[in-house]
C-alpha cells in the first residue's frame, strides 16, 4: 500500500504506549459526547470568552460571560479540560484554552468539519451500520427521501444546504488557483466540467481565460442552482449547463464535439468503482489525443500531513451513512486501476495543492 511519509510513520508501528491508548480507547467510546462538548463551547463563545481573557476565568465568571448557568458552566468546563481543549491553574481555579483549543477557534478547516458533521451526518451516523451493510445510504432519512444526497440538495433546510456547501467549497476553492494554471498550461478553448455543481470553478475558468467556453454537466437540480449563481457574472454568457443523470449508463456526454479539457473536481469520490469506470468510458468518449482529462480529489494516501488523512478516511463514512451508500475517498491505486480499465492513462500527477488534493492528468491510451 502506497503511503506518503507523515502517513507511513504513523500508520506502520505502534506509537504510543500502553496508557495513551487506554485513553485513546475511551476518547473513541465517549465519541460523540466529546465532539458535542467542544461544539457547544464554540457555539456558545465560551472558547472565545477563554481566549480573550488576560489571566484565565474561572466556572462563575465563565457562567456570567456566557449567560449560562454555574451548573452548565462546570459541567462543559469540566469535560472540555478533560478532553483536553482548556487548561486550569490549580492555584487560581482559572481555565485557559489549550493548544487544541486554539485549533478549534482558528483552523478554519476544522469549524467547517464541525459544522458539516454536525449540521449533515451527525443524526444519520446513528445507521452508518446499516449502511455498511446494506450498501446504502440508509442514514439519509434524516434529511429526506432522496435516493442519494445529491437529489436532494436544493431542498435542505437553509442551514444544512450552508453547511454542506461550506465543507464542499472549502477544500475546492482552496486549490482553484494552481488548478487553474495546471489546467489552462494548454490552453484550452472548451472546457467539459463534469458535476459542475454551482458553477464556482466554471466562473473562475472563464474569469481566468477570456477564450474559454465552459459546458457543465450536473444533475437537473444542480443546473439550475448553478445558473442563478451565476447571473450576473463576468463570462457567465460563455458557460451553459446540461442536466443529465450520470448514474443512468446510457447517458452519455455532449458528442457533438471533442472537449480540450474534462474537469471533474471532487466528483469521482461520489460514485462506486463501477460507476467510475462507466464515468471515464463516457468521457474517453468525447476526448482526442490532444483532450486531457483533469482529475481532482483528495487521495487519502498522497497527504502531506497525517491529520488530513484522518479527516479524509472518516469522510468515506459520510459516503456509506449519507450521501449514496457506495463511494467514498479513494486510495490513489484504486483510482489509477479505475482510469486504467475505463481506457485512460495517466500523465502525470501534480501533489500538495490547496487542502490536500492531487490533480491526476489523464489521456487516451
């Protein structure tokens, strides 16, 4: 198994001894109760209150800044320095934040994790056993009756469809700009961006190059959120959307013509091996020799840092429990096996762009 070398140290030998993973143990059994603990003092400030202050305050200062009860107060303050995420000085009986707390407060990628575990996944998490074994999402009931999430984004509730959105744009948005410079090193003039989603790479493609015409394609429901997102824009007379179902095997892409350029950003991870392949076959469809194919995705085995790892194999779990029962973030093997049996090849590969993604550029064999 192919492992870059932050992950390589961490997951090939044993790293902590007997007592830290006793404790590691019981920090996994307490889960859920420890990610509400650190929410709930994010949401109701008291981390920030702990920030803020010159020395420290103490469970009666904290429960007057808060405006919540001592009883609230002791309990969150309690846990949370048990958790580990504020210190106390014995002498002064005043809480810090820790260096894990101030993680919490400034590490925008973890308040969006926060945010989407919560807000999406956190009552469907409850049937990720099911879903594993049935090989469906069955925790997507919590939300709604939609075969996979993606039918069924533009009916959520305003502040899950932010959540969900902020944790998508998030780690896309933060590679768009070496993307673009990968992709449009070959200057290409017809751009297919396969799950285009709300149009946000397509804005920046023809902001960034003004003789590219960009072709989304999404889900019907996709297509028009996506043209309302991008009314007004500069450039938004040269994109037009096609609402097609791509799960469907006999859809197949816009042949009227061979695509420069195929851009599927953090879309493959939403489909099984099988579809992928399928996926791939279609697009090799409307490529040439000179097309090239721009995968980006998060490869949980090509991360610089370890935590990011982490953070990418949980989220396959939102795949099984939510999202369509059967995808999840691929290991850069896999994938490569998938492009390799659709008639692909890949090119090169460009690493450690953004949060974490990877830019596989494939053509015909």
């Amino acid at each position: 198994m192919n492992l870059f070398p932050e992950l390589k140290k961490k997951y090939t030998k044993e790293t902590l001894n007997a007592r830290e993973a006793q404790r590691l143990a019981e920090f996994i059994a307490f889960g859920p109760v420890i990610f509400q603990t650190a929410r709930i003092m994010l949401k109701l400030g008291i981390m920030d209150i702990l920030r803020d202050s010159d020395n420290g305050l103490t469970i009666d200062e904290v429960a007057e800044k808060a405006n919540i009860s001592k009883y609230a107060a002791k309990c969150l303050l309690e846990a949370a320095l048990c958790i580990g995420i504020v210190l106390v000085n014995t002498k002064t009986d005043k809480f810090t934040i820790s260096k894990t707390g101030w993680f919490l407060i400034n590490d925008p990628a973890t308040r969006v994790n926060i945010n989407f575990n919560h807000d999406v996944n956190y009552l469907g998490w409850f049937n990720l056993e099911e879903s594993l074994l049935e090989g469906k999402p069955v925790g997507l009931k919590t939300l709604g009756d939609w075969p996979t999430v993606y039918e069924g984004l533009s009916s959520l509730p305003k502040h899950i469809q932010d959540s969900w959105f902020g944790f998508d744009h998030f780690y896309s948005d933060n590679s768009f700009d070496q993307a673009l410079e990968i992709v449009f090193s070959n200057k290409p003039k017809t751009l297919l961006d396969v799950g285009g989603n709300t149009g946000r790479w397509a804005l920046r493609c023809v902001g960034y190059d003004k003789d590219v015409n960009v072709t989304i394609l999404d889900l019907p429901q996709q297509i028009g959120m996506m043209k309302e997102n991008i009314k007004g824009h500069e450039g938004a007379e040269r994109i037009d959307g096609l609402g097609v179902n791509l799960l469907d095997e006999s859809t197949e892409m816009p042949a009227e013509r061979k695509f420069e350029a195929i851009w599927m950003s953090q879309f493959l991870d939403c489909f099984s091996e099988d579809q992928i392949i399928s996926i791939l076959r279609r697009a090799a469809k409307v490529m040439n020799k000179d097309s090239r194919l721009y995968i980006m995705e998060t490869l949980w085995d090509r991360q610089r840092f370890e935590p990011a790892a982490l953070c990418l194999t949980l989220t396959s779990l939102y795949f099984t429990a939510i999202a369509n029962g059967n995808s999840k973030m691929y290991h850069s093997e896999d994938m490569e096996r998938l492009i390799k049996e659709a008639g692909l090849e890949i090119e090169t590969i460009h690493d450690y762009l953004g949060q974490g993604h990877s830019i596989m550029v494939c053509k015909l064999k």
